[in-house]
C-alpha cells in the first residue's frame, strides 16, 4: 500500500502518463483501493433541527467527523422545484425555501469534505392552511348585528339581531391562488342560505359579486359547508385581506348560531396530528435512525423493517418540537417475532435527553399479525403541558427479533379521523388507525361501528340495539323513550308517512349523563310515524 498524504479539502485518485508524444500509452488497474487514513470523512450527517412548517422547508443541518464540509440541500422530487437558500435562526445557519405548490415533497441534504459526497433524504408535505378554531376567544372576529358574540366551548357563539347577522375577520393578507378553500362548521336552528364575502387589497369592500352561497341543512347539528373558490373570479389571484360570513338568512332575528372551526386551505384534507409517520415512499426512514442494536433496517411497501442484535434496540427521531397538549396517545401499528414491551422516550425543550421518567410503555403481541398498540400519554406530569423535541421508541427487548413499524402516529383523539375516539376503537376491538372500519358491521346487527359508537351501543353484540318505547299516559299524551347516552343529541321526529319527509318535533340534549330521554305528543286523532335520530352535537 502506499500512502497518499493530502489536505482534507484535495481527492486522491490514479492517472498514466507516456513522455513519448502521439504514443497512445494503455494501463490497466486492477484490485485498487483509496482508504482515508484519518478522521476527515464525513463520519455523521444530521439534521439537527427542522423548523420546516406547512409552507416552509427550513433546515438546520449537521456534519460531524470533518472540518468545514459543504452542506448543501435540494428538492429532489414534487410539485415545485424551490432553491433552498441560506439564511440563519438564532445564530444558526438554515436551508430554507418556500413554495407556492402543496403536495409532497423529497429533499436531499448533502455534505462534501473534499473526500466523498455524504447525502440524507427526507420527505415532507406542504399544505396552506389558515384555521381558527375559537378555543380561547373569538380569533379576532367581530360581529355586526349580532349580540353577545363570544367563545363558548369551542364555538363563535352569539344570536342575530336582526335578519342580517355578520361575522368578519379583518388583518388578513392571503393568497387567493394558494388558499382557494374555505369550510364554515357550524350549528343553527333551522335549515338556512350561508353566504360567505371577501375583500381584497384591490377591492377593499364587501359586495354581492365578492361572494358564495352555500345551504346548511342539518338543522340542530353541525354541519361543514365548503366554498371552492378555485375557479372563482375576484378570489384567485389575489390577496385576500377581509373576510365576512353570514352564518344565518331569511327571518332570523333573535335566533342563535354557533361557528365551530373556520378553515381556508388549498383544499388538501387537514389532520390534526401533532405527528406521523406512514414510512409510503420506499428508502425514507422520514428522520428515523437506528443507532444501537438494530441491524439491516430498510424501507419498502409502506412499512420500516428490521432485526433487534440486541436487548436495547432503538428507533430515534429528531423531531421538530410539537406540543404534548395535541397528543393524548401514542399509536404503532406494528408487527414482531417476539412479544414484549414496546416503550416511548421523549426529550423536550427544556430537557432534551431520554430518561425513564419521560417515558411510558404498552404490551406489543408477538407473531405475524399486525397490531395497533396505544400507548397512553395524557396525564404524564413529563408530557402535559411540554413541548416535545426528539422520540425514541424501544421495538422490544429480545435479541434476534424481526420487526416492521407501519405507522407511527401522535393522535390527538381519533387518528384516522373516522368519527371514533381512538380509547373505543380499542376497547371495541376495532382499529384506531383505519379509517374503514367506522362503516364495518362485525356483529352483523345492520348496524355500524360508527352509528354503534353514536348510540352508545357494542358494535360486537348483535342483541345490543337502540331501542324505544311507546305508551299512552294518563294524561292523554303519547310518550316515547329511550336510553340516552352522556354527550349525544336526541330528535324526536315526525312524518305522515313511513318515509320522508321527516319534521323535527322536539330535541333533547347534548345530554349531561346517562338516563332516560322522554317526548310527549299530543293524542289528537291524526295518523303519524315517528322515529328517534341520535347524534354528536
């Protein structure tokens, strides 16, 4: 071997050379190799902190084991093709880059010491995405002909005071062409036209050609209306700096409505995860690695796969810090050759190592079949009310097990967003983490998980039905009961046929605890169907 003594900035590498001019000089190397003697090689790449947000790619990464490496970024793959330029955070060099195009998005950071070109990739989606949810006040919305408009368990919340009512929200500087979607969740008395208006920097004022109809039906229920202004004149292309909904129409005067959430997007669907990961594109570990006793890890069909070498393996990822109050649990789904404990650590801002006191565990089944296991969060005096930086997630505790880890999600209540908590899912025996089986009938009852979940009934018991009663008092009165269900809204309703049209006659709820909902009817020598309807408020 001979060694080759150069600076760390220089390659090393073999060429011929003839003294004879116009003489083609022919060598052949065979069995050569060029070993870095030293510690100048790019020995680790990182990135130590990723502020990317919904609009944003911005990352702060690390090279370790090299002097003075170039650290460079790009978007490999996605809707749009942004330069990430260099900027600082705190004193910290970033690679950052914004985008108009939401999708999915691979980048590719890479380090060059001057010996070898060092690359990680990681994946991220980009959504626009503004949404006021009213949990703490009114999120600078005001009303006009409107009384008492306040915050009320989590709704906008006030009554009309004439037959035009107005909610609005100024301040805004938006994009029309990148926030093409507003939906309006809300509640009224009765079936009623919701219109939606705008202002723009071009047009500063509210009118009749600067707006949407859209028709809330559910009359006592929440209900989302969605305005697609995508393909509206006067919204796309350009900014957006007032917005005004008319939540109720007609004679409304003295009537209440409630406003649950206001969203304005780009139309992609919004979850409300404080972090996941699906592992869906073949040879990204999205910010996984595997430093101690985990050997031949990959990625492929939507699942991360390994072999445990020892009786600690670990999976860690440096997240970026999310808050622990939008996370009550911790779902894996994942599938092991041995049973055993599967454990979380977290490090926050304040104390960012992993230690048994920020730590909590669930039984993990051994064998070949898939199991979603929750890990419970809430309550942990280290989780509540912290901001979460860094997870590590023990897969065991046996030497020579294979794993793979299909999903990895922070629920903040129901995961796959299919109207079930995730604590019944599990107790029921369903998946939190599969959205199909709300319209699932496992006992086989007609009726479904999710409609089961609403009554308050056992989607595994078939004999387990909402049922009614019907008697004459003696004060001449038809009364109809039920068993009513903590939380739900019952509606007592009417029709002079077995079918539609329905009326609702009377509502009773949402009820504060279990006991039995009443309605009395008049006995006035009609013929009439009843039927009782029970929903989430």
């Amino acid at each position: 071997a001979l060694p080759v003594s150069l600076p760390g900035v220089r390659r090393a590498g073999m060429f011929v050379s003839s003294g004879l001019t116009g003489t083609l000089a022919t060598a052949s190397f065979e069995s050569v190799s060029l070993e870095q003697i030293g510690a100048a090689a790019v020995s680790s790449l990182r990135i130590a902190d990723d502020f990317s947000t919904g609009e944003t790619f911005e990352f702060a990464p690390v090279a370790e084991g090299t002097d003075e490496p170039w650290v460079s970024a790009s978007i490999e793959s996605g809707p749009d093709a942004p330069d990430l330029a260099r900027s600082y955070r705190d004193r910290s060099e970033v690679l950052w880059a914004s985008t108009p195009a939401g999708g999915n998005y691979r980048a590719r950071i890479a380090a060059d010491d001057g010996n070898a070109l060092t690359s990680i990739e990681t994946s991220h989606h980009v959504f626009h995405h503004t949404r006021y949810e009213f949990d703490g006040g009114t999120d600078g919305w005001t009303g006009v002909n409107v009384a008492g408009l306040t915050s009320e368990s989590g709704s906008l919340v006030g009554s009309a005071t004439t037959n035009d009512p107005q909610v609005t929200r100024g301040g805004l500087a938006l994009s029309g062409t990148l926030h093409d979607h507003v939906i309006v969740r809300l509640r009224a008395a009765s079936a009623t036209p919701v219109q939606l208006y705008w202002a723009t920097t071009a047009n500063p004022g509210f009118a009749a050609g600067r707006s949407m109809v859209a028709t809330y039906s559910d009359a006592g229920f929440y209900q989302a209306l969605t305005f697609d202004l995508s393909a509206t004149p006067g919204w796309a292309g350009e900014t957006i700096t007032n917005l005004r909904i008319d939540p109720l129409n007609g004679s409304v005067a003295g009537q209440d409505f409630a406003i649950d959430f206001v969203e304005i997007s780009d139309g992609q669907v919004w979850t409300n995860h404080a972090a996941a990961w699906r592992f869906d594109d073949d040879g990204d570990f999205d910010g996984w690695e595997t430093p101690k006793d985990i050997t031949g890890a990959y990625v492929l069909a939507g699942s991360l796969s390994g072999e445990t070498s020892g009786g600690d393996p670990i999976l860690r990822n440096n997240v970026a810090a999310f808050e622990a109050g939008d996370a009550a649990n911790l779902l894996v789904r994942i599938r092991s050759d041995a049973a055993g404990a599967l454990q979380v650590f977290w490090g926050t801002t304040t104390n960012s190592g992993f230690a048994a006191a920020r730590s909590a565990s669930a039984p993990m089944p051994g064998g070949s079949a898939w199991n979603t296991v929750p890990i419970p969060l809430a309550g942990n005096p280290e989780w509540d009310g912290r901001s979460i930086r860094g997870i590590r997630i023990d897969p065991g505790q046996v030497a020579g097990s294979g794993f793979s880890v299909d999903t990895i999600c922070f629920s903040s209540g129901d995961a796959d967003a299919d109207g079930m908590p995730d604590d019944f899912e599990q107790a029921a025996g369903l998946d939190a983490l599969d959205g199909a089986d709300a319209l699932q009938d496992p006992d086989g009852d007609g009726v479904s998980n999710l409609a089961e979940f609403i009554a308050g009934t056992d989607p595994a018991d078939a004999s387990d039905k909402p049922r009614s009663t019907i008697a004459r008092t003696p004060g001449d009165l038809l009364r109809i009961e039920t068993p009513g269900i903590a939380g739900r809204v019952y509606q007592l309703q009417e029709s002079g046929s077995p079918g539609p049209p329905w009326q609702v006659v009377e509502t009773s709820g949402p009820l504060g605890a279990d006991g039995t909902v009443s309605f009395d009817r008049p006995i006035d020598g009609t013929t009439g169907f009843f039927r009782i309807v029970i929903r989430m408020p």
